[in-house]
C-alpha cells in the first residue's frame, strides 16, 4: 500500500466534515427521527408488544394481539354505518402477516402523522409525540399548547380537510399515517379519496360514544400505532378515576336541579338524546337533565315551541350559541328566549370560556380528552358547594 504524505491532515479533514453535517442535520426542523428502532432480529416466538391496552369503556374500536402485529377493528365508522374497517399494525422489522386482503396494513411504530381533526391532537401531546405531527386540517381552529408552538416553529402544514383536503400537499408530506373520521358521506368524506392516493388513513370514530369516558378512551387508539400503550393505560386510568371520583361526590345530592341545552338554529332546536353523552355528563353532576326519558344517543330535531314547552322552567340553560356575548345577544336572536325562566334568572353557562382568537373552542379539542375537567365544571355550576375549590375551566357564566 502506497501512503500518502498528507493523509493523516485529508482524514481528519473528512471526519470533521463529517460530524459538522450530522450536527447540522439533527438540529434541522423538518427531521422526524424515531426513538423506536426497527426490530434488528426476527423472532417469531417472541411477544413484541409486552404492554397491552385493555378497552374498558369505549364501544367503537377493538384490538386483538398477535405476537409481532395487533388487528384494529373500527366498529362503528359512523351512524348507521354498514361496514367496519380493519388495520393490521405489524412491529417494524417483522414479516407482514398473510390473510388480510380487505385491511390497511401500517408499519408501527410510525414516525409521522398528520391529524384531520384537532380533536386527535391532545391525543399526541398526552403521549408525547407531537414532533412527530407534521400536518393539521386548519392551524388556526387548534388550542392545544404543544400543537400550537409546532405551528409556531414552521413545523406543521396545514392540508385542509374532509372535501377540501389537498392530496398533492398530504402526497408531498409522506405521512406514515393520516388521522382522519367519517360521516358515510361519500362526497365530503376524505377517506376514500386518501386511500385511493396510497396514503394510509385511520378512522377515529370517538364522536360516535355515547359516553364522555368512552370519547376520552380513543386516547388508546392513537397510542396503539405508537406502541405507546403502557402510557396510554396510566394516562386513561388517572382520568377515569378522577372522573369516578368526581361523579361519586354528585349522586347523593337531593336537589337535582334541570337543566337543558342547545338553541334554535334555522328554526330547529338540535337536544342531545336521554342516552347521549351530553346527558350522561349532566346525570353524573347530579342534574336533572329534562330529555334524559328519551332513549336514543343521538340529537333530537325540536321546533323553539316544544322545548319551550318543557323547558320554561328549568333552573339551568347551557351549551348555547358561541356567538352570544350577552343576554342582549340571546333576546335579539329571538325575542322568546326571554320567556325561559333561566334567562330571568342568569343561570345560563356556555361551554367557550376558551375559544382561540380565530374561534377555535377548547371544549370541542381538549375537553374531550379531559372529561374528569367537564364534569368538574358542571357539578361546580349546579352543585358549587360540593367542589368549592374548583374554577371553571371550559365553561364560563353568562354575561347580562
């Protein structure tokens, strides 16, 4: 071998190349490195994922494990929906698995993600994983603190959603996974037309619970593509005990106030069903909710005059429009709003007490996730007493 006489000086030049362009390229922005290595070494009677979630209120998704990938069933995509959709998740580094023709078979753990639904962002920021988002539906609706400095650092696209989602944009992007949710409307439905493009999407169905601890339980669904579940599992059980918790301190109330919700839009007054979450919420902060004798989990479509009907007296109106800043709005809207007995009183509360400066509404994102916090407002509303120490935190009093 014939050594040259500068050697030495040219490969000590090369590695300080070398290590100035790894520097530059981990501090660079748009990097999403993942902490999760690939499995190096096939085993096949190995169980790669040791942590496993156990669904215990959530009626809408399930999982089943195998020994290197996990089977997702959607089972409840949408109201009245007819099919159910399949994700076969298969632990990067292990063969995929024969049999699952009809399924979207995704890598996991992903190292990207982009969310069509702000919903799914405190999700993220809950496991923490949000330097892995790299695309939102509308960055001006999201309230989520950790979403909200991503955007802020240059870090996240915004894609639009639904019928106004932008392919080229998503294709560009190369996400391992596309968050998204269905109605079974077909023409304003992004699902099809994200599949179709080869992008692979997954169904968060979590508005279709009829529980507010069966909303919150989708927490899991996202932790399962990250193999986050140990984490998901202590995260849910903290809230749903402190929601248990909570409702306990409310059922041995005497009074049970009544309440109603919603308002007149276009001439129809939307009322959550006796099954629906929203009157789930209201009997757990030991209110009477006036609708609670229907049966179904979903809205009920009233004309003003049968709500006023039933409604004239009630103790408490919440849940109003966002776009009334003061009793005076509410009577200009409709003068027979000053009819109900709550407008008289001033018992009206509204769930946007944290509504950004583009009128994105907290309630609708992180509410969702918090459920042991909602009904902490509400038992604070109807029963002060019972939790003295709390400040509402989503709802706030109605101004006169």
């Amino acid at each position: 071998m014939i050594k040259l006489p500068h050697q030495k000086p040219i490969i000590f030049l090369c590695q300080l190349c070398l290590i100035a362009t790894l520097i530059i390229a981990c501090n660079h922005t748009t990097i999403h490195t993942s902490t999760n290595t690939c499995t190096p070494n096939y085993n096949p009677n190995q169980d790669y994922f040791p942590n496993k979630i156990k669904i215990t209120h959530a009626k809408g998704f399930a999982v089943e494990y195998y020994q290197h990938y996990k089977v997702v069933t959607i089972k409840k995509p949408w109201q009245n929906a007819k099919t159910q959709f399949q994700y076969v998740l298969v632990q990067c580094g292990t063969p995929t698995p024969q049999g699952f023709r009809q399924a979207q078979v995704i890598t996991v753990p992903i190292n990207s993600i982009v969310s069509l639904s702000t919903t799914h962002l405190p999700h993220l920021a809950k496991l923490g994983v949000v330097d892995k988002l790299i695309g939102v539906s509308n960055i001006n609706q999201v309230n989520t603190p950790e979403v909200v400095e991503e955007i802020k650092a240059g870090n996240i696209t915004q894609v639009g959603n639904n019928s106004n989602v932008d392919i080229e944009k998503l294709l560009a992007l190369n996400p391992d996974l596309v968050t998204t949710f269905g109605t079974g409307n077909s023409q304003t439905d992004s699902y099809s037309k994200l599949t179709e493009a080869g992008l692979k999407v997954g169904i968060n169905a979590e508005y279709m619970e009829d529980t507010p601890l069966g909303r919150s339980e989708w927490l899991k669904f996202t932790a399962l593509f990250f193999n986050q579940e140990a984490k998901a599992e202590k995260i849910f059980n903290e809230i749903a005990n402190r929601y248990i918790q909570i409702a306990a301190k409310a059922q041995s109330v005497k009074n049970r106030p009544s309440v109603f919700v919603g308002f007149n839009f276009k001439g129809t007054w939307f009322m959550p069903g006796g099954n629906s979450y929203v009157a789930k919420y209201l009997a757990d902060a030991g209110g009477n909710y006036l609708w609670s004798d229907d049966k179904s989990n979903g809205s009920l479509p009233l004309s003003f005059e049968v709500v006023l009907e039933r409604a004239a007296n009630a103790d408490y109106w919440l849940n109003f429009s966002q776009a009334w800043r003061s009793v005076k709005d509410l009577i200009a809207e409709d003068n027979r709003y000053a009819d109900f007995q709550a407008v008289k009183t001033g018992n009206l509360y509204n769930n946007n007490a944290r509504v950004n400066a583009n009128g994105g509404n907290d309630y609708w994102e992180g509410g969702i996730s918090n459920p042991d916090i909602v009904l902490a407002d509400l038992i604070k509303i109807l029963h002060p007493e019972i939790l003295p120490k709390h400040q509402l935190f989503y709802y706030r009093k109605f101004s006169q």
